[in-house]
C-alpha cells in the first residue's frame, strides 16, 4: 500500500527549511562515517582480492559521499544564508500585512494629499519674498496696445492721400500736441496707423484709454491733421419718448422743444 505523501489540508507535504545546527549535525555525522570508510580501506592488505562489485560499491559510496560534502559546503557558505533570510523575510511579510481594501487606500491617498497642502500652504508663507496677487483685469488691460477705427463720412474726400502711414502719424501727433491732449499729463500720441479702401483710419496706441480717448474727441483733432478728414462730434443713441406732431430738423424752435420734452441738452444734438 503506497504511503499518502499529502497533508491533511490536502496539499502536498513539505518538509521544514534546515537550520544552520542540523546542517552542522548532519556534516559531523559525514564526516565520521568518511574516516570510518578511509580506515576500513586502508586496512585492506593489497593482497586481499575483494569482490569487483564490492570494490566499485565503496568508491560509488565515496563519490556520493563527497559529491554530498561539496554540496553542504555551498549551503553553508555566508552568501547563501544570507540570501536565504532574505527570502524567508520576503514571503513572510506580505502574509503579515494582508490585502488592502479599495476604501482603505483610497483613504490613504486622500490623507496624504490633504497633510500635503498645509505643508505647501507653509512654505509659501514662510517665503521671504512672497509672489504678488494677480491684478484684475482692469489693471492689466491698461498696458495692452489699443486700437479706434475712425469713420470717414461717405461720398467724403478721403483723408491722408499719397501719405505713407510714418507721415500719417507725424501729422496726427503734432494735430495733438497742438491742442495740448494729454491724459494725467501723458501726452496723447499714435504709433501706427492702417488705411482701409474706404477711407476709414485705424489709428494703434500705447493702450485703450488713449484709443478711447482720440474717439470721444475725434472732432476736436481729425481736421488739424488732415483738413479733408473732418468727423462729427461723437453721437450715442439716446430713446426720445415724446415727439412732437410737427417737427422740422431745420426750425431749431422744434429742437429746443424736442430736447425740453427729453430733458436733452441742445448742444448733444447733431444734425447730419
């Protein structure tokens, strides 16, 4: 009857790792049965005829016994012991530490992001020379190029022929100068100049407040640059609520009743 080699959890029977004692043990144990055999062979007298077979059973004995010597003095070499517990260390300690739910480590991450900030939060407070806020974008928008589009009138001569754009805005800024245009005592001036196929002018400057500024105020300049390039005072739509059954744009008692029923004053008015 064969001999059941399996456990009783049903898996296969293991035996336990050697210790360095019975490794010693079992080499002393070697070692006696080695000097019993060499002094059983040495006591042959030359002359004793020993069967073939057992002659070549004791040298079979003697290369087991040494091949088996070379292998325990490998096992005990330092290195391998070493790496021995170091393996030993390794399957033991992920059966001590388990498997991690999917709830755990996400905890664990979302609390080391959270001890991460504070620790950020810190250092910039602890800098030296903390980084300035952001500006709003009113403040920002003071140092970008600005831009106005001024309109000819149509069927008009248009303005700045056979002018080259540096000659443009020659006369343009000395136009302003004349009249002393600054804004908190910044003299307001053009940089550049495009000119569209209709006769319309784009006129580029430092930045928006200049640009807002040459077209609230474009009937006070445009005709000292270019005497062809006259423009109307700056119109916004106003809502008229009442208006009179009879109104002639040419009687300016019509106007001043008009702008008296709005509560407009005469001079906003602009006739075209």
């Amino acid at each position: 009857m064969a001999k059941n080699n399996k456990s009783a959890t049903g898996g296969p029977k293991t035996s336990p790792s050697p210790t360095p004692e019975t490794l010693f043990n079992t080499l002393q144990t070697l070692l006696t049965r080695l000097e019993k055999i060499e002094a059983i062979s040495n006591n042959i007298s030359p002359t004793t005829e020993a069967p073939q077979n057992s002659m070549e059973l004791l040298f079979s004995r003697l290369d087991d016994l040494a091949e088996r010597l070379e292998r325990l003095e490998r096992t005990l070499d330092s290195d391998s012991v070493h790496h021995l517990e170091i393996q030993t260390e390794t399957q033991i300690s992920p059966q001590k530490q388990g498997k991690k739910s999917y709830a755990y480590a996400a905890t664990s991450s979302l609390k080391q992001t959270s001890d991460q900030v504070p620790s950020i939060t810190r250092s910039n407070a602890t800098m030296s020379h903390p980084l300035p806020t952001i500006p709003p974008n009113s403040y920002i928008n003071r140092f970008k190029k600005g831009h106005t589009i001024i309109r000819t009138r149509p069927g008009a001569v248009k303005p700045f022929l056979n002018l080259s754009p540096m000659q443009i805005v020659t006369n343009v800024n000395q136009a302003l100068s004349s009249i002393n245009a600054r804004i908190d005592n910044t003299p307001v001036q053009v940089q550049a100049v495009t000119r569209f196929p209709s006769g319309d002018v784009k006129f580029i400057t430092k930045n928006r407040t200049i640009a807002r500024w040459l077209l609230e105020h474009k009937h006070t300049w445009t005709h000292l640059a270019d005497p062809n390039f006259t423009t109307p005072r700056a119109t916004f739509t106003v809502m008229i609520h009442s208006v009179p059954t009879e109104f002639d744009t040419e009687n300016n008692n019509h106007l001043a009743t008009l702008c008296t029923q709005n509560d407009i004053p005469c001079d906003m008015i602009e006739k075209n």
